[in-house]
C-alpha cells in the first residue's frame, strides 16, 4: 500500500489516501482512521470492509471536527479499474468536505476544491494510472 498524506491548505483540511490497498493493511487504515479521530463507527465499518477487501473497491470516512479524511482505494485489476475507484473515491472526498463546509454543490467553489485534490494527488496516482509508466499492472 503506498500512503499519501495530503494538505488542502485553502480548504484546512487533511486527506491521507491509501493506494492498492489489500486486506493485509487493515490495521494500518484503521491505525489512520483512529488517527484522524473518524468515529469508532466508522472505523468498525471500515474494519469490516478492509478485512475482506475486494478489488476496484474503495471506502472513504471523514471526521468534520479534525477536518481530515482517510480515503483508500483498494487493489485494482486494470488502470481502468483503478482510475474509476480513484475518480470515485475522490468524489466522496469533495462532498465530504463540501458539507462540512457548507460548500455549494452545484457552484465553482466545488470544482476548485476537486481540481484542488485531483492536482494534489497526481503525483502518487499517476504510478497507478499509467500501464506503461513502469507500473506492472
């Protein structure tokens, strides 16, 4: 699993994104979860989904009161797959934090902050989305 820790200082807000995650890094997701102070709900519902993580699938949680999301995109089949979950996962991020805000959903605001993400996290998520970027997949 590769982890990118990710500051949307305009925004002061903290998103942690797990990469080609697998069953096998459930305890350091929830590790971030506690972490971030994401209620214990949502942590033994992630611990649910993460114990038994299925391919080109994600989870996203949020705590509004620390302002930080952890997000993670589990193990893809195929950089299609990948960058499905990816755009998917980061739609959870942005009206998470959207919300929390009181961001309009259908004004610019919400689309500077998705350009905001998507800016930030290229860097570590082009090595998934590339097939010939030396990415094996």
């Amino acid at each position: 699993m590769t982890t990118q820790r990710v500051l949307l200082s305009d925004w002061r807000w903290t998103v942690v994104f797990c990469y080609d995650a697998t069953a096998y890094d459930t305890d350091t997701v929830l590790d971030l979860m506690d972490e971030a102070n994401i209620s214990a709900d949502k942590i033994e519902a992630a611990e649910r989904i993460l114990s038994d993580i299925q391919s080109n699938t994600g989870l996203t949680a949020s705590s509004f009161n620390s302002r930080t999301t952890v997000s993670v995109i589990g193990r893809a089949s195929s950089v299609f797959e990948f960058q499905n979950t990816y755009d998917h996962e980061k739609g959870h991020v942005t009206m998470h934090i959207a919300k929390a805000l009181g961001i309009d959903p259908f004004g610019e605001e919400l689309q500077y902050l998705a350009g905001d993400i998507g800016r930030k996290t290229y860097p570590v998520a082009r090595m998934y989305l590339c097939a010939g970027c030396g990415n094996d997949r």
